[in-house]
C-alpha cells in the first residue's frame, strides 16, 4: 500500500477507536431511531431529509402512478440520466436485453447502484466493448419497492469506486403488515408488445410488538417481442424520405457478383432472384452501379426484445432483545429473453468473412470467392460473391440471466451509538445461446466447392448438407460478490451548536468475473465469431469515516473519508466535505466538494480479450504503402492500469417559502483524469510500434493490438432544478413535480493528448442532450386520483460525420405524456388504467443513424408508441 494510503487509513483508525470509548452524553436509542432517517450519500442518521448531497426521491405513490413496471423504466426517465448508458433495446451488443443507468452522461460504470445501500453483482455480460461492467436494472424488482434515492453527486468517500457520477440506491419496503396482490395487462395501440405482469407482496408480524417481521414478493412479468415489421416507420426498410436516407433497412447482399466494381445479381436461368430476395438497383442501398438480389431485413430485426422475468424478494428481522435484531434478506431473479438480429451469415466485399485460426488465434479471412467449378458460377473462374444464406435459418439469440443475493447480519442499539454487522453473497449467471444463423466455415467451402449448396434455391439443399453447415453456440458468463461490511453510527460529543454526528466502518468484499468464448469460436469453425473473453478477480478492504460538526446553531460541517485497498491496482483515499447552512426557516444552502476513482473495471485490468474486425490504411505496406489492410484487430485487457481520479464540486439551495412549496437548485461539476479507454487503431498503425503492431516476414500487417490505457481528462458540469408544490382546494389536491437538468458542457479530447472539445447537446460521441425534464401534475379527490407525466429530451446538434450533417444540422427535441387514472372507492381494491406516450409521438430522425434497426437513437428512445395498461391492486 503506498505510504499516502496507509497514513490516511491510519488517520481514520486513530479517529474511529476513541469515537467508540468516548462517548458519555446519555442519549436514547429509541428516540434517535423514531426521529432521524438514513439518506442516500451519507451513514450518518439525521432529522434533516435535505443534506449537503442533492437527493432526488422517487417516492412510491411516483411509482405508482408513473406508468413505469419495470425499475429500467423508471430510471432511464430521470433527468440526471442524460444519455451514454444500455438498455434492453440495444439488441446487438454484448449485454443484449440487459439494462444500466449512467448519470452524468458518464457511462454506467461510473454509476453505483445499491440494494438497501448495498452492493449487487454485476451483470456477467459487459457493454461498451467490454469496458462497462454494471448492475443489470432488469434484475431488480418494482414490486417491493417503498423509493428510489438517487444520489446526484460523487460519493467515493462513502461507498468508494463506481459512485463517480452518483449512487442510485433503491428502498424497499420494511415492517410491512398485511397481504397485497395485484396484476396489469398492456398492449401497444400500433400491436405487439403485450405485456402480462402479476404480483403479490405480504408481510406478517409487527418488529415493535411482536419482536419480528417477515416480507416476501413475488412478481412475474412478461412482453412480447417487437420487431422491426411491426412498425410503420421501419417496416418497409427505406427511408429516402428523410435526411440522409436511402433504403438503409435493406441488405445489397443477398446474392449478387462484384465484377469490376459493379454489382450483378445472382439470377437463374428465368431471370429470378433467390426465394426472399427482390430484384432491385443497388445504388440507393449501398451506391454501387447495377443492381442485385436485395432483401428487406425488417422481418429479421429486432427492436425491442421479448422477456419472460421471475423474481422473489424476502426480507425478515428478529428482535433478539429491546437493542438487537437480527436481520436477512434474498432477491433471486430469473430472466429470459429472445431477439433477431440482422439476417444469417453472409460474405462481404472486404476480403470475405472471418474465422479465428485456432493454431495461432489470430483471425484469418473466409474467401468469398465462389469456385470456377461451381455449377452456379457462369464466369468459369473465381469470383467474387456476397449472398446471404437464409436457408440456415433466422439469428435467433435468447439470454438467460439468473442471479441472486442474500445476506445476513445484526444491528444493535446502545447509548450513543448504534451498529451493524453484515456479511453478503451475490452472483450473476448469464447463458446466451444463438441458434441457427452461424455457419461452420469447414462444410460450408466444401458445400461450395462440390457445388452441394443450391444456391438458386435454397430451399432445394439437402437437409444434411444444411445440418452440417448450420451452427449453434453458446456463450456463458458468471459474475460473483461476497464479504462483509461493519458500521456504527451515533453522537461523538456536544458542541454549543449541537451534537457532533458520526459514523465509521470497514467492508471486506471479493469481485470476479468470468466471460467465455463459445467452444466453436476458440476452434476456428464459426463465420464471423464474436470473440469476448474476460477472467478477473480481485479483493477489496475499505476503511472509512464521516462527522457531522454543527458550527453554529443552522450550520453544519460534513467531513468523510475513506481508504479503498484492491489487490489488483492499489489504494485509493476519498475525502469529501460538504456544508449545510439552514441560512433562513425558508432556505438551505448547502455545498460539497470530493475527491474521488473509480477503479479499473474487471474486464479492463484482467486477462480480457476482444478481437474485432474492419481495414486500417497501412502507411508500411511492403507491396503498396498506404493501401488498406485488414489484420485482427485485438483489443486486451493492461494489469498496469491506474484509477480514474475525479474531482466533484456541488453548490446549491434549497427554499420553502412556506408549506407545500419547495424549489432547489444545484450546480454541479465533475472532472476525470486518467480516464481509461484505447487508443484509435489509425494512429497505432501510423506508430508501428513491434509491441502493438504484428506483421509477416514480409512485414505484411497481421494484427493491431489495442489496450486499455489511462489517456487523458474528461470535464463536465451542469444544473439540476427541482420543484414541488402542492395545492389543497376544495377540489381536492393539485400537484407539480419537476426536475431538470441542463448540461452545460461535457468536453474531452476527439483523439489522443488532443484538445478539450464539447461534447454536450451534440452526437459527436453518445447522443448528449442538454436538456432533460420530468414534470407530474397530479390532482386527487375523494377515490379517485389522475396523474399527467410529461418527459422531455431536448434537441442536439447534428455533428456525427460530415455526411449526416451535411443533410440536417439539428435533432428536434422529443416530448412524451404519460397519463394515469385510478379509482379506489371499495375497500382494498385499487384499480387503474393507464396510456404512455398518450400523443403517439415517434422519436425524433437522426441522420446519423441509417441502420437496419431504426433511423433514430435507439439508446435512447424505442417504437413503443401509444401503449394502454390497465390493472389492478388489492390489499387483504
């Protein structure tokens, strides 16, 4: 451990021991517990709901009203939650179905998500090119849910790496009594999409008079799939009608000859085109002269994925006597989801597919060039081919995600002080199995060759040539948790203004991560593999502290600190301090400033390995300097890496000019150094640096090694605005909530050691709006209450390729209204109908998204459209 982390390990020791043998003021446990509450951001107990850190509360009559039936959906509304983060809709990537949030703009592993304040496995699956390991949203379920407390500020100094943009810690329900059941059907106004969700939560015995409480929910969810067809605005494929659009949902490749640069279809002795494919001019899918056997890929797309979810949440406490409980709780999650992505393999312009080389692991091409022999080739020599093989049936993926975490502890009351012991154990298991649509690279050239594969009419193949041609894999991942944590909290002393608050605590915990290849890839028989492998493990031991030091009467100090050791890179110490200054009965202002890291993922800083592919102009070409090439592109994991290190500054107020009225708003501004990513493979080339660039004898070029380095800043500040007001009439109550966030800038560098350059309210990277609001007027009388959710995205710059923005120069901004209508009037029942995006607004074009899947940003809005539910509650 260096010697800065060791002393200040040191500093909180010395200040954690005499805090336990000096206290003296008498107090009651049993006043502190019924008058003061635990807010996200700190461990200190308070009365104060509002502190030094912006809290935004999502309490659960939002929850309730919201329309949202899934955590995923109620987090990617929030203002905070600007952009850069994955979800379910993001079909083709590595973490397909899964869900993360990402404050700040920042990705999602700059953001920790807890379970009653603790730590949950990572999804075994990372995003973002392997870099972004995070806390799969899907596994969580709402029905247990009492609020959401998310944390719009770093917190390092209290919970320790991942809380660089903030802490969402979601609450569930305590001590409670009673039996609830409930259960909502929806569908979407344009078809698909129906979703079937029941629950049921119950709770027997009373902690404070019975001396134990039980709780156990169960809900099961289920939605269908949507696909690409089943919407007007992708369904047909071609998007010549809006900027920058050409038939970008079709594929030029469905079986056509490259002859001199000009594309000729592939049509039998009448002049047809393979079953499925349509003949058509190639120029306006992929601008080559002549025309090919086309197809539409919409049938074989899919938007958004279905899923089938099960999922259970137990929580009990004993009162072992007036001052000890013992405590416990289990969530055990089950998921399985389907998709289609794109159409079955295919051969491509660029030298043909690839297949790893199961000798050397490198990549090696897959000629696509049909043999002179084959009785399908008119031209008698080889040429080249694209065509896509249909007749091995659809890419179907299914994930599978099961995970669980249970703990267990006790916590005790005394004096001064109170604490709790906790130990914990969680996993996440993840199995995706994609069957059909791979091809085996060994029968398919030799299918090919002996001309066995009709390509005329696939349909006609005998079925054995197609099995053994036909591949299936699955792919596996388990990520795991497990230590223990122990924690007091209480008054150190008296000052003139007040009790000195404290709390103090040390945490223990083992991470792994394990992500492997499909057998069939590391054998080299899979066309086109995605190749994803990560093996890491580490251990962590933290020590902290925190106070709360009243100055004078209305001012209060925050000091926290904390020393994080991790086995694989080192030591980090997090201070932070923060005022709270009631400077009026009407107005709080409150402050904070923090330093912070967030530590090298497990798949960033272990033996990790991602092999992509594409060309690279090669300046060095022993046969033509500057031409293209197409090596292995690799892409490793580097055991040297340092941790990112942030700086976070918050100031804000709060007023309540008088009951039922509150307004805050918050300036904040957080800076990274060391901020882990790769470098671009252009300039790694140019370099021809031996340890990252491979070449033959020849010194052809064979493959570019990228790893993750620590590469330079990142800055980004902005404002969150809150408001709540409440109007009791005569009428019944009228309410307004509403939060915003605007961005003010988010720079860092377009390339290596380049300058600062902004990237907020533009798509230069991740879409980053600027702005971002959620407000809810709700009004309630009698049995009856109503709810109007409105959700805006605002517009950003278009400034993603000279091509998109030569054709629009701007992306309109994106409203959606939420209504929700509930009516109470028997005893126990509850029931509700609800409408999402009530004006049936479709996302807003972005030009810079022509794909197959849709002409928008898909990570940040889907094709939903006007979606009805309605359900019910009933409590015994």
């Amino acid at each position: 451990m260096p010697r800065s982390s060791r002393l200040a390990a040191a500093v909180l020791a010395a200040l954690v021991v005499p805090a336990a043998v000096s206290a003296q003021t008498p107090a009651t446990g049993e006043a502190r517990t019924l008058n003061t509450v635990t807010v996200t951001g700190s461990n200190i107990r308070r009365a104060e709901a509002e502190g030094s850190n912006p809290v935004q509360v999502i309490d659960a009559e939002e929850l309730a009203t919201s329309g949202k039936v899934t955590v995923a959906d109620v987090l990617r509304s929030i203002s905070a939650n600007t952009g850069n983060a994955t979800n379910e809709t993001s079909n083709s990537g590595w973490a397909s179905g899964s869900a993360g949030i990402g404050l700040r703009g920042l990705s999602q592993k700059n953001t920790l998500v807890l379970l009653n304040g603790r730590r949950l496995a990572n999804y075994g699956f990372p995003a973002g090119g392997l870099s972004d390991t995070f806390v799969n949203l899907n596994a969580l379920p709402l029905v247990a849910v009492e609020r959401i407390e998310v944390l719009k500020d770093g917190a390092s100094a209290v919970y320790g790496s991942d809380a660089v943009a903030g802490v969402v810690n979601i609450i569930t329900r305590q001590n409670f009594q009673g039996l609830e059941v409930g259960g909502s059907y929806g569908t979407s106004d344009e078809g698909g999409l129906d979703t079937r969700r029941a629950r049921l939560v119950g709770g027997i015995g009373d902690l404070d008079t019975d001396g134990y409480n039980l709780l156990v929910s169960v809900e099961a969810y289920d939605r269908e799939r949507l696909d690409q067809d089943q919407r007007d605005l992708t369904a047909s494929g071609i998007y010549s009608d809006l900027p920058g659009g050409r038939w970008n949902g079709w594929s030029a490749k469905g079986a056509r000859f490259l002859v001199g640069g000009r594309s000729v279809p592939f049509l039998d002795a009448a002049g047809n085109c393979p079953e499925g494919m349509t003949l058509t001019p190639s120029a306006p899918i992929d601008g080559l002269a002549g025309d090919t056997c086309a197809i539409n890929l919409a049938p074989y797309t899919t938007l958004i994925p279905s899923t089938e979810r099960y999922q259970a949440f137990v929580n009990g406490t004993v009162r072992l006597t007036d001052d000890v409980d013992l405590f416990g709780e289990a969530l055990v999650s089950q998921i399985r989801g389907a998709s289609i992505f794109g159409s079955s393999p295919y051969f491509t312009l660029e030298g043909g597919r690839f297949a790893l080389n199961a000798q050397t692991g490198l990549a090696e091409p897959v000629s696509n060039l049909l043999p002179a022999g084959n009785p399908y080739n008119p031209y008698g020599v080889p040429t080249q081919i694209e065509y896509t093989f249909f007749d091995l049936g659809q890419s179907l993926k299914t994930n599978r995600s099961d995970s669980f975490r249970i703990l267990g502890g006790a916590r005790g009351r005394g004096e001064r002080f109170d604490w709790e012991f906790t130990g914990f154990f969680a996993k996440s298991t993840e199995e995706e199995t994609v069957a059909g649509g791979f091809a085996n690279r060994w029968p398919l050239a030799q299918s090919l060759a002996d001309g066995s594969l009709n390509l005329h009419e696939p349909g006609a193949t005998a079925p054995a040539v197609l099995d053994a041609i036909r591949l299936s894999t699955v792919r596996e991942a388990q990520s795991s948790l497990h230590g223990f944590d122990f924690k007091f909290n209480g008054d150190l002393f008296d000052l003139p203004a007040g009790p000195v608050g404290f709390a103090a605590g040390i945490e223990a915990r083992t991470e792994s991560l394990t992500s492997r290849n499909p057998w069939q890839i590391d054998a080299g028989l899979q066309v086109r593999p995605a190749i994803a492998a990560v093996d890491g493990e580490r251990d962590v031991a933290a020590l902290y502290a925190e106070f709360n030091v009243p100055i004078v009467k209305g001012l209060d100090l925050q000091l926290a600190g904390r020393g994080d050791d991790y086995s694989d890179f080192g030591s980090a110490f997090s201070p932070k301090a923060g005022i709270r200054w009631q400077a009026l009965d009407t107005l709080l202002v409150r402050a904070s400033a923090s330093r912070g890291f967030r530590a090298p993922s497990l798949s960033e800083n272990s033996a990790s390995t991602n092999i992509s592919y594409g060309s690279v102009v090669d300046p060095f070409d022993p046969d033509i300097a500057g031409s293209r090439q197409s090596p292995t592109f690799f892409t490793v994991g580097n055991t040297e890496l340092d941790p990112e290190r942030t700086k976070s500054y918050n100031v804000g107020f709060v007023v309540s000019p008088w009951a039922d009225t509150s307004l805050s708003l918050d300036w904040y501004r957080i800076e990274l150094d060391n901020l882990i990513g790769t470098n671009n493979s252009t300039t790694i080339v140019q370099n021809n640096d031996p340890a990252d660039v491979i070449r033959d004898a020849r010194g052809k070029l064979v493959a570019v090694y990228n790893r993750y380095q620590n590469l330079t800043a990142l800055k980004t500040s902005g404002l969150d605005a809150e408001f709540n007001q409440t109007f009791r009439t005569g009428a019944g109550d009228f309410r307004i909530a509403s939060v915003y966030t605007h961005v003010l800038d988010y720079s860092r560098p377009q390339v290596v050691g380049g300058p600062l350059v902004d990237y907020a309210g533009s798509n230069l990277g991740p879409s980053l709006p600027r702005n971002k609001l959620t407000s809810r007027f709700g009004w309630s009388t009698g049995d009856f209450e109503t709810a109007l959710t409105w959700y805006r995205t605002g517009g950003y710059d278009q400034k993603a390729s000279v091509a998109a923005t030569a054709v629009q120069s701007r992306v309109d901004a994106y409203d959606q209204l939420d209504l929700y209508a509930g009516w109470s009037g028997i005893e126990g029942l509850t029931l509700y109908a609800k409408v999402d995006n009530l004006l049936d607004e479709e996302p807003p074009h972005d030009a810079s998204f022509p794909g197959i899947r849709a002409p928008y940003d898909f990570s940040q809005y889907d094709l939903r459209g006007r979606y009805f539910q309605v359900g019910f509650d009933y409590r015994f």
